[in-house]
C-alpha cells in the first residue's frame, strides 16, 4: 500500500505580511507615530494704542422743492460749494467722494405726490487733524441749511506697526502661560507645535451724527481724536519634554 506525501501548505506573502504588522501592534512599547501625548495649549492675548492720524466724514446736501429740476439744481449748486470749499481748505481730490446720489418723490397723506427731495453725499477724509475743525466749519458755511453731516470717525491710516506690536505681545503672552504650566506639571516647555491667530481690536463707538448750526457763520466744531486699541489674540501648542 503506497503511504500518502506529506502536504505543501503555502502563505501567500501579503498574509504573512498582515500577521506580522499584527503582532507588531500588540507591543505594549509601541506608541501612536508622530503623536506627543504631551502638550499644553494656551490663549495669549495683546493690544497696544495708537493715536488716530485720519478722519473721515460723510457729509450731504439735501433740498426740497415742488419740481425735480429745481430740487436738483439747488442739491448741486449746494454741493459745488462744499467741493469748493474743501479745495481750499487743500483737501486733495483723492480724498473726496461721492457715495450717494438720490432723487425722491414726496407724498401726502393722500398717497399725492407733492414735492421731490434730492440729496447728494461725499466723504472726505481729512489728514491734517489740526485743520479738520475748520475743514468742517467751511463745509457748514459752503452748504448752508441744506448741509447733513452723518457722521464722523478717526482711524489710522498704517496700523501695520501697531498689528505686529500687538502680535508680539500676544505671542509673549502665550509663551509665558504655557511655560508656567509646564512648571506647574514639572516639565519643560519644548518646541512650538502649532499657532493660529484671530485679529481682534476695540472698535471705535459708532459715529453719532452732528448737528448743524444755522444762520450765522459756523464755528469750528470741537473735535477730540482719542486713542484706538488693536488687539490680537492667538492660540499656541506647545510640546511638553
């Protein structure tokens, strides 16, 4: 009786490769690759102040009249004036412009239609602080009652520096929180893992609308530039050794 051959039993080579990366895994030694369970993460903060260089002001002409010729007419003739004025105040062309043009019918009671109101708006803005009192003056004196000042704000023209001093500060600020926590856990504070920002800033109140003087010749109008903050805030994580 012929005795039976003993049988081949073939791995396939990707198999093998499986069972091995599986045994591999179970080492209790082996940790996540590229991962520091180790780290702490902190919100610095910074702002610095800087005094306003610029302001700007929205500035109308507004006129009532029974025909929409005569309203018109009265708006731009108005509003010739004040560009006048503001070119002798030496406000460069660059830094007037027209931000609205408005033409309306006025209604009765009855839904009649008896009268139009034309309005045409600029905004200036004005570089020389020292001189936007009487800037503004002349712009009352040129328009006259039919003169609408809606608003006026400060910035500053190139708060570049000011950002990045702010930058600076929040960086600090986060470095500084995060090396006391790793003091606190009795570790080191190792290398930056990641940072992400987020701009922030103390906006300026809303502007209010001013009053017009009528009659007379204006005074200057009393103004106070203040200070502006900008502010960042920025988000750090640090690796722990």
């Amino acid at each position: 009786m012929p005795i039976p051959r003993p049988r081949r039993i073939v791995v396939p080579l990707a198999a093998a490769a499986v069972a091995a990366a599986a045994l591999t895994g179970c080492d209790s030694t082996a940790g996540p690759v590229g991962q520091n369970p180790r780290q702490v993460t902190v919100v610095g903060a910074g702002e610095v102040q800087g005094v306003p260089d610029t302001l700007t002001a929205d500035v109308g002409i507004e006129a009532v009249a029974p025909d929409v010729t005569t309203a018109m007419n009265q708006t731009n003739d108005r509003q010739k004036a004040v560009l006048g004025a503001l070119n002798a105040s030496g406000i460069d062309n660059k830094d007037v412009s027209t931000t609205q043009v408005s033409l309306q019918p006025q209604y009765t009671d009855n839904s009649v239609i008896n009268g139009y109101r034309a309005s045409n708006s600029i905004q200036i803005k004005i570089r020389k602080l020292d001189t936007a009192s009487q800037v503004l003056a002349n712009i009352i004196n040129a328009g006259g009652d039919a003169t609408r000042i809606n608003s006026v704000s400060y910035s500053i023209e190139d708060d570049s520096k000011l950002v990045s001093d702010a930058r600076a500060r929040a960086f600090n600020d986060a470095k500084q929180r995060a090396q006391q926590y790793a003091e606190l856990s009795g570790l080191s504070l190792g290398k930056v893992i990641s940072i992400s920002e987020a701009p922030g800033g103390t906006p300026p109140p809303p502007p209010v609308p001013m009053p017009v003087p009528r009659g007379a010749m204006a005074s200057e109008v009393p103004l106070q530039p203040g200070q502006q903050t900008v502010s960042f805030s920025v988000t750090a994580v640090w690796e722990l050794t």
